[in-house]
C-alpha cells in the first residue's frame, strides 16, 4: 500500500515539474495574481490522475488484494472472539440454571 501511495506521489510531483516547466516558459498561461501555485496544483492533480489510473493498474490491484486479505483476517478474529463469548455466556447461563435448579 505505501509502495503505490509513494509512486502516485512521484507520478504527481513529476506531473507537477512539467507543469511548472509549461507555465515557466509560458506555453501553458499563469493563474489569475498571486493563484498561480493554486493553478499549477489543479492542473498537475488533472494530468496525473489518469497517468496513474493507467500506469499503475497492476499495483493498485495488488493493493487492492492485500487490503482485501487484512479485512478477511479482521473479519475471522472477530467471529473467533464472538463464539468464544457464545462459548462463555453459554457456560455461564449453564451454571447459572444448575445452581437454580439445585437450591
């Protein structure tokens, strides 16, 4: 998971260099007054998400996997603690009925 949020990163910053280059040099127009930052953000965010939607397919798929992976193990322990709490409340509710039943 940090692997794919390092290399979006990366996708971005170099989206983001491009950028600036562009307006740098003037082929792509500054931002309104002091928006200029703001513009090269917004613009370096619309170019890079569809780089890394396409580039990074696989890793995403493989992030995607062990995500799935820890929420199936969360999702086996927590059924594990419920029946062992089924288990105890059931001992407990036995006990409780025999020393009824024997006074």
């Amino acid at each position: 998971m940090l692997r794919y949020t390092l290399m979006r990163l990366g996708i971005f910053v170099g989206c983001f260099a491009a950028v600036w280059g562009l307006v740098y040099f003037g082929i792509v127009p500054r931002g309104f007054g002091a928006s200029n930052g703001m513009w090269m953000v917004l613009l370096a965010l619309v170019v890079s998400a569809p780089i890394s939607f396409v580039v990074l397919r696989g890793e995403r798929d493989r992030a995607s996997a062990q995500v799935v992976e820890r929420v199936d193990r969360m999702k086996a322990n927590l059924e594990a603690n419920a029946a062992q709490e089924d288990v105890a409340d059931d001992a407990a509710r036995s006990q409780g009925q025999a020393q009824g039943q024997a006074s």
